[in-house]
C-alpha cells in the first residue's frame, strides 16, 4: 500500500486538482487528503471508489495491484482529458473490423 499515497498524488496532479479540490469532490477534507498522499492513512472503501471514479482508474489500480500504463495529460483541460478518456472507453467496446472471432 506505499504507492497509494505516490498513485493518488500523481494522479491528482496530472488533473491539474488541488488538495483542496479533491477533497471537495470527495467531501473530505483537505488534510485528510493529504493524510492519504503521505502515507499516514488509507482511504475507506467509499472514497477508494470515489477516487476511482473521479480519475477513471480502477481500485486496483489505486491500491497497487493493478499496474498499468499511464499516458501524460499534462497541459490539457479537464473537458480535454473526458473527451479522451471517452474516446477510449468507445475504441474498447467497439468491435474491430478486421479480427475474426474465429482467431
């Protein structure tokens, strides 16, 4: 559980959100977050989903079991990073025109 603290920071700062800003959206407050991000405390099970929801990561993720890729949103909006991550979750649910469920 060390990265959760490091994921959620990160996570935090790529979406260009404060401590403030976070724990507004998760109706926490601010120093809790920073509890989080300095290891000093866990998240409850609500606010992990919360978490995942707001940053469209899975609670695996959050909590180190998942590993995956990150792509570096620096620099772009909020509306920006939806309409990515929207355009994603389209390109996962739609099938591709050239495989063969037959392998």
């Amino acid at each position: 559980m060390v990265d959760f603290g490091n994921r959620l920071k990160t996570l935090r700062i790529s979406n260009s959100l404060t401590q403030k800003d976070l724990a507004s959206r998760l109706n926490i407050t601010k120093s809790v977050i920073s509890a989080y991000e300095t290891g000093a405390r866990l998240p409850s099970y609500d606010v992990l989903i919360g978490l995942s929801n707001i940053f469209h990561v899975t609670t695996d993720y959050l909590l180190g079991v998942e590993k995956k890729t990150e792509l570096d949103l620096s620099g772009l909006s909020f509306e920006e990073k939806e309409a990515l991550y929207q355009l994603v979750q389209a390109m996962k649910h739609r099938s591709h025109p050239f495989t063969n469920d037959n392998g």
